[in-house]
C-alpha cells in the first residue's frame, strides 16, 4: 500500500458521516461606499502608511515624474520589462535596461531600479498585484534591484477590496501581492524597511486624461 | 510527529526556568502586548469580522470533512500544471523524499523559507545528515540558527532575543556560514537587518534548490500561497531551478474565492497589518512552465500526514487542524507570555502548541502529557482565533485523556490509552469533584469548613492534593462561600 492509498484511507475512516457544513458567504464584498476618487484616495493613504511613496500624475505629467525620481536616487540602469509603454520613460536619463529571459540573476542585481505597470491594486489594504502580464515583466525583476517604481492607472486598475481583486485575477498566471517595501520587524518588533526585496517602492497613481 | 526536543522537560519545569528569567519575560511582555494591541486596532477596522470568522471557520471544516476529494482534485491540478506531488505519511518518509529530490540535483546547499512544517520533521537535521546544508533565511529563522537556537514564537521566532544578543550572534556565527558581519557591527535593527542582507543575497544568488512551506493550497486550481514581509520567500519561491515545497494535508482550500476570506483575517490577525507585504501564488510551473527563467523548472509538492489524519479522527480536537498559524493565540496567552515559547517543547508554543503537539505525537511523552494543562482556561485565545479554535475545550478534553485514558487514534489505528503516569492527583480531583457536585449538600458543608479553617490554609495540600500544589498557588479562601452568599442574598438556591 502507497503512502497516499494510506493517507487517503485515514481521511476516510477518520472524517465519514462527520457533519456537512456549509460556508455562510455573508461577508462584506466592499468595506464602505466609495467614489472612484475615493478609492483612489484611500489606496494612496494606506500604501503611505506602509511606507511606499505615493505620487500622482497624468500622461503629460508622468515622463518628467519618472525621470525626477530615477534621477534623485542616482539611478545609472534602470530595468524596463516588454509592453511598458516607451514613452513614459522618453526623458529618464540613465542606461535602460530591457528584461530579456536570458538575463542572470547577476545582471539584475548590478540594476539599480525597476519600473513596471501593474494587474491592479487593492484600495482597501494598500496593495498592488503583478501577474506578469505586459508591462509588468517577470517575477524576479521586482525582487532583486533595490527599488521599484510601479504605475497604477487610476481608476480602472483600482478595485477597493481583497475580494474584488481575487475576482479579477488568473490564479493560473504567477500572482506577486506587494504591499509597501521589504520590511521586517523580527529584532524587538522595530520595523525596518528593506530585508531581501526593494528597500524603497514608489507607485505612481496614474490618472486618466481630464479626470483630475 | 518527531521534534521533541531531546530532554525536554515537561512543561511546569520548563516554564517555571523561564520565568525566572527577568529579560526573556520583559522581551516577552513588550512584544505580546504590542502586538496585541495593534492587533485589535485591525481588525476593528472590518464591520464584518465575525463573519469572516465564521466563513474561515466553515471553509475550513467542509474541507476537512471533504479532505480526500480536495488532496486528489490538488494532486491533479498541481500535476497538469507541471509540479510533481509526493505523499509523506510520517516525518521519516517526508525527511527522505525531500533529501533524496535534493541529492537528485547534484546540490548540497538548500535555502529555506520559514516553514513549521519541515521543523516539525525536523528536515534540516535530516539534510545535514546526507551532507547538505539548509540555509534558513527569514531574518528571525536565521537569528535562531546562528545562535545554534530553537524558534519561540510562530510569527517572530526569535522574540526572546534583544538586539544586543542578535548583534553577538551575528559578530561570532555569519563567517563559519558564509559572508562574515561588518566590522564594527551595531546593535541597531537598521544594521542588524543589512547585515542579513548581504549575509542571505550571497546565498540566494547562487542557490539552486529552495525548500519551502505553504499558508494555503487551492484545490480547484493547484495553486500555492506564501504570505511573507521580508522578500527571503520570494527569493526562495523565483530564483531557485528547483523547488520543494512541504506541505501540511490540511493546508487545503477547495477553491481560489476561498482565499478572500484568509488574505482579510490571517494578515490583520497574525502582524496586525491590513495586508502583509509580499504574498506569492504560483501553479505548477506556470503557463510557460519554467521556460522562461520566470520561476524553478522543477517544482515538487510533499504532502505531509504526521499525525494529521489521526488528529482528524478526533471529534473534539479536529478542530486544531483549522489553524493558520497567525499567532494570536500567543500575543493574549498569560501563561506564554509569562513562559516563553520554548517551554512548549514544541516547533507549536502557545495555546495552539498546547492542542497541536498533543495530538500529533500523542501523549505519550511527559512534555506532551503536561502540554494540556499549561493553560488558564480563561478563554482569551478563542476569542482572537480568525477560524474560531475552541482552544480551551480542546484543552479540557486532552486533559480527561491524559488523566482518564480512552479510545484515540494513533497511526490509522484506533487504541484505548491508558490514564497518563503522574496524573493520579487530576484523577482523584476529578472522582471528588464529581461526588461532590453530585451531593450539593456535601459541597455546601465542605466550602463553610475551608471558609471558617481559612487562617489555616497550607501552602501546599497533603495527600493526593500534593501534586497539584507543587505547580500552583493555593488560592485564598473568602470570609464566605457564593453559595452562602447567594442564599443569604437571595434566598435558597435549589
């Protein structure tokens, strides 16, 4: 007999005729009603809260943002994943470095930023999902550099909350959940930003034209 | 279940050693409180959070209920996205699958994201005796591993060292395992943390074999969960060309909706955060499978028994097997906040250590047989449980069989135990209880007999009572018992 004819039979001896239970669903979908400006309002107060670096722009106001914040942190390469769109990044001022399969572990770690869009974010636990999808490249390329900038599009890539993120996801697609920088808070309880993944993430909340 | 800590003693021993200890307790009550008042400030922030508890609740015992048919519908799917799954039904069968996938690759150093499953096996013992290296790699796992130490708490296992020790161990241990400390390291967390940085990147760089745990498998879709703060399990989960995850049976969810639910209550009930900052999930190796550098290339699921399925079998205690490990039972105990985690003997401290041990390894040994009464009873760790743990009537049941004996499944096999050495004391307690109560006239002349010989109280009561008195404080007696005070009040109670 195989350890999972065994294991299997276990579960049976030990769970049958034991009561079927159903699962009440009557939880909240959305914590609270919200304007889309709202929404938006409350994504950026809570990624702060945890420390990430909120800023708002347009189409017109995104390229100069980019390139300001790249150039204050002294960036020399700066990773770009396939689909990020070309012209946002038209005046960064720094080596970009496309995300090619073929590119080593060590070759991330000697980039100094990342800059990705998103699948969408979260309002209500300040969070931003990536699932590889365009614009976004693979998983380790917001993982090794120290800092990470992500595009939000405001309002369509906003939803408020976990259970209407999970709704629009692919569980199949590689699904990265980020919520502020790196932290830890394992000596004392102290938080400390910045362990394994980037130390310093700025999202941009990026509005579509006329809505601001 | 192995992982007893060889020697170990049982739990009054243990506990009454670590409240002696005057910088553990003021570790200890500076990191429960803090958390458990942050803790309450997060979930007070959801109208709904009974009913999530009671939607966790639920999820988890259809499961559980279920289990056969959500592992096979999890095998399947898992398997059509390219993982392959492995069936352990003890720690010894699970130890040699997991080195004989390593010894496969040609590797001999492994990284490890924190995972209580593959310490419960004890894995990296097992490791290191095929020649390979296990790299531990949460800040706090590390902390533990350097200091040649044993994890204390499920969320931050290294909560009983201050930062004045962590520098030390770091100054002495980084250079026999690899990239040493900074000269002139500090005690500042800011540093401690960098100096793990660049200590663990050496080893993530170059790895080529990750091991890893899993908060939750989805049933439907063969997808594996990691809820993590630091990066070291992203790391872990990405770079690595293979990767094994150990997995508990009951870590199963039947769909990905399900996971709605926990991705609200584990991270505001475990570090009271609204979400914590980095959540992996990956199927199988992905729609690419691997192809392009976009994760392993090998991905193996060892689904791990080891006293799951006999725990199951208990109507009672099953309920242990909701746990999502998130810790708050701990942050409000009294009794491990005064005892620390290693009092608990255990990879499980805490309240839930105190229902989990037992029932994995059975009450055979003096630490597992004391683990159930380490515990006031007073309710607090049920209140806070996000899946609504009956922690204490658990805690009561286990204690009926550790005094009393009874029918419980060991290894598939229903056996009757018999009553626990060292138990007689509880026993005769439980035989005059019973009289007693059953002849309420009895009771009522034996409490005004305490309350009128009340200056004579002893410190310790003779006979069979002796026992229970070596491990506790015998209470004050009142001027009057309530019974008295309630038929002078209120007349006659029958």
């Amino acid at each position: 007999m195989t350890s999972r004819d065994r294991i299997l039979a276990r579960i049976r001896r030990a769970a049958a005729g034991g009561p079927e239970v159903d699962i009440p669903r009557d939880y909240l979908r959305v914590h609270g009603a919200r304007t889309p400006a709202q929404t938006a309002d409350l994504l950026a107060a809570n990624l702060a809260e945890y420390r990430a670096r909120v800023h708002r722009a347009d189409e017109g106001g995104l390229v100069p943002l980019l390139a300001r914040l790249l150039a204050a942190r002294g960036s020399r390469q700066v990773l770009v994943p396939a689909g990020l769109p070309v012209r946002w990044t038209a005046d960064v001022d720094a080596t970009l470095v496309p995300d090619r399969q073929t590119s080593t572990i060590r070759e991330l770690d000697g980039v100094d930023s990342v800059v990705t869009g998103c699948a969408l974010a979260v309002a209500e636990t300040g969070t931003i999902v990536l699932d590889a999808g365009p614009g976004q490249g693979r998983r380790r390329i917001t993982l090794i550099p120290d800092h990470h900038v992500c595009v939000v599009r405001v309002p369509d890539q906003v939803v408020d909350s976990v259970p209407q993120a999970l709704e629009r996801l692919d569980p199949t697609r590689p699904l990265t959940w980020i919520s502020g920088p790196s932290a830890t808070s394992d000596i004392e309880l102290d938080r400390v930003e910045g362990v394994h993944g980037p130390r310093a993430l700025d999202v941009i909340l990026l509005t579509a034209p006329g809505a601001q | 279940m192995t992982g007893t800590h060889l020697g170990m003693p049982a739990f009054p021993e243990a506990a009454r050693e670590a409240v002696r200890d005057g910088v553990l307790r003021a570790n200890l009550r500076h990191a429960t409180h803090t958390i458990r008042d942050k803790r309450a400030r997060a979930v007070a922030e959801l109208a709904d959070w009974d009913r999530l508890r009671a939607a966790g609740k639920a999820v988890k015992d259809h499961t559980l209920r279920h289990l056969d048919r959500y592992l096979l519908q999890l095998e399947a799917a898992v398997t059509a996205a390219g993982g392959t799954v492995h069936w352990a039904a003890d720690a010894d069968e699970a130890n040699r699958i997991v080195t004989g996938l390593v010894l496969a690759t040609g590797e001999r150093e492994v990284v490890k994201v924190k995972s209580m499953a593959t310490q419960e096996i004890g894995l990296n013992e097992a490791l290191e005796a095929a020649g390979i290296a296990a790299y531990e790699t949460d800040l706090a796992e590390l902390i533990v591993q350097l200091g040649h130490d044993r994890p204390s708490h499920i969320l931050v296992p290294a909560i009983h060292r201050n930062r004045a020790e962590i520098r030390d161990i770091f100054r002495t241990e980084m250079g026999r395992w690899g990239r040493p400390a900074p000269e002139a390291l500090g005690d500042d967390p800011r540093e401690l943390a960098e100096a793990a940085r660049l200590h663990l990147r050496e080893k993530f760089l170059r790895a080529k074999v990750a091991v890893s745990g899993a908060n939750f498998m989805v049933a439907e879709t063969g997808t594996m969960v990691v809820l993590e703060s630091e990066g070291n399990g992203r790391m872990c989960l990405t770079l690595p060309e293979t990767l094994i995850s150990v997995v508990g049976v009951e870590k199963v969810v039947p769909t990905f909706r399900d996971l709605e639910i926990f991705l609200q209550t584990l991270p505001r009930s475990s570090t009271a955060e609204r979400m914590n900052p980095y959540t992996t999930m990956w199927t199988g190796l992905g729609p690419s499978r691997g192809a392009d550098g976009d994760g392993p290339t090998a991905f193996h699921l060892v689904l791990l028994d080891n006293g799951r399925t006999d725990t199951l079998a208990d109507e009672v205690g099953r309920q242990a097997l909701r746990c999502i490990r998130c810790s708050a039972c701990l942050n409000v105990c009294p009794v491990y906040e005064r005892a620390g985690g290693h009092a608990y003997g255990s990879v499980y401290p805490g309240p839930i250590g105190a229902i989990l041990s037992p029932q994995l390894r059975g009450t055979s040994s003096e630490i597992d047989a004391s683990l159930p009464y380490a515990s006031t009873l007073c309710g607090a760790c049920y209140e806070v449980c996000p899946v609504a743990i009956d922690i204490p009537e658990v805690l009561l049941h286990l204690r009926e069989r550790v005094a009393q004996g009874g029918p419980v499944t060991r290894d598939g096999i229903r056996v009757t135990l018999r009553p626990a050495h060292g138990h007689t004391a509880e026993r005769a307690a439980m035989r005059a209880a019973r009289l007693l109560l059953d002849h309420p006239g009895a009771l009522r002349a034996g409490m005004r007999l305490l309350a009128r010989a009340r200056r004579l109280r002893p410190r310790r009561l003779p006979g069979p009572g002796r026992a229970w008195t070596d491990t506790r404080e015998l209470p004050a007696v009142p001027a009057e018992s309530f019974r008295d005070w309630w038929t002078r009040e209120r007349g006659n109670p029958q």
